[in-house]
C-alpha cells in the first residue's frame, strides 16, 4: 500500500465557477484539493470552505476525491439541500467524466458491472467482491486513443456512486487511470496528477424546471 501523500492543496487563485443563482452554485475543483475538510488543521483548507467564505449558504451535496478535478455543486440553504441531496439518491444527476487510462481497450464502449466493497487493512482502498460486495455499475466509451504515450482517452459515466468507483474499475479491467498511485501498478506512469475529470453534470432546476446542461472545461 502507497503510504498517503502530503497534503499541499493548490494556490486559491479564485474560485472557477460554472453556474450560479440564488439556489445553486456550480464550480470546478482544482486537482489536489480536498472536497470538503479533512481531519487535523493542516486540512482545513478545502473547496467547501473556499466556496462558503464567499457565499455561506452554500452546502455540501457530494464530493469529488482529493485528486480528481472537475464540476462541485452546492445547493444554497437548507431547502434546496434537501431537493439537490434527494435528486442524487435518486439519480437524478447525470454526471460524466473523461479520463486518460493505459493501454488500449479492446472494445470502443461497453459497461463494467464490478461489485466493490472496503480494503479494511488498506482503506481508503476500495476492492472487487463478488460475494458481499455493493452492485457498481460503470458505462465507458473510448474518445481516441495515443500510440506514443499508449494510452486512451474515455468517457465515463458512473450508474452508481460507490467511493473510488471509476478508479477501481478501470483498473479491474487492465486500465488504470493515469497518475492513480493508489491503483494504477504500472511503474513506466511517471503522470503527474490523476487524470479524471468530472466533465458534465446534467440535470432539471429544481425550480426554474430547465434542464441544466452544465460542463467544466477539461484540464487535460
């Protein structure tokens, strides 16, 4: 197991937002950031806390990894909290991702359908586990792939929120994300971020009724 890293969160140069209203506020997270805070002072700074310093009624629906970039949504206020939070049990947020990963896959798209549960011994590890494992869904479809580097650009798109989903599953089939110390195991991926990216968030306002259609511009 890799030991964890230091955590040396990104300069704030601003926050990047995407969207924003009086009920919702939509930004894209830096790489290296934590999502929320995490335990102990040197990992107070995070992008709630970037977000809530300038708008404080803005609340925490749902959390990107430390290291992957791309579109946070925070409700703003109690009410709207509660809708956006209930729209993501029943998923009815529509979220994509694009990556890079190693190797070339055999199929253009396809979907992963990998039961995964906790390492215990090696959390925050997640793992495959036919037997008691939580059902983990994800739908992948190839955008290019490059012979130099060996590697392929995908989109994709997560039926279910397991935690390190995307990443456990890629690397299940035989194509770690680039840059992913905690399961990528190829030692020639000298990458220096993980390379995924939540691109798109797709969803109806949960007043104005309009469908939202919302994108981070991609990093990579």
């Amino acid at each position: 197991m890799n030991p964890p890293s230091a955590y040396t969160p990104p300069p704030h140069c601003g926050l990047d937002i995407i969207y924003s209203d009086k009920f919702l506020l939509a930004v894209s997270k830096p790489a290296g950031l934590l999502s929320v805070p995490g335990r102990g002072e040197d990992k107070v700074d995070s992008m709630a806390t970037r977000v809530q310093s300038e708008y404080p009624d803005a609340l925490v629906a749902h959390r990107l990894d430390r290291d992957t970039s791309g579109l946070l949504i925070f409700p703003r206020g109690a009410k709207m909290h509660r809708q956006i939070s209930l729209m993501f049990e029943k998923r009815e947020m529509q979220k994509s991702y694009v990556a890079v990963v190693l190797g070339k896959l055999d199929k253009e798209q396809g979907e992963i359908d990998l039961p995964l549960i906790v390492d215990w011994p090696n959390r925050p590890r997640q793992m495959v586990d036919t037997l008691t494992g939580k059902p983990s869904q994800t739908r992948y479809s190839v955008l290019g792939y490059d012979a130099a580097t060996n590697s392929s650009r995908v989109a994709l798109e997560p039926l279910t929120g397991r935690t390190h989903q995307l990443r456990v599953h890629m690397s299940a089939i035989g194509h770690p994300i680039a840059g992913d110390t905690l399961y990528g195991g190829a030692a020639g991926d000298s990458t220096e971020r993980l390379m995924l990216h939540a691109h798109t968030l797709d969803f109806i306002h949960p007043v104005s009724g309009k469908r939202m259609q919302l994108v981070a511009p991609l990093p990579f």
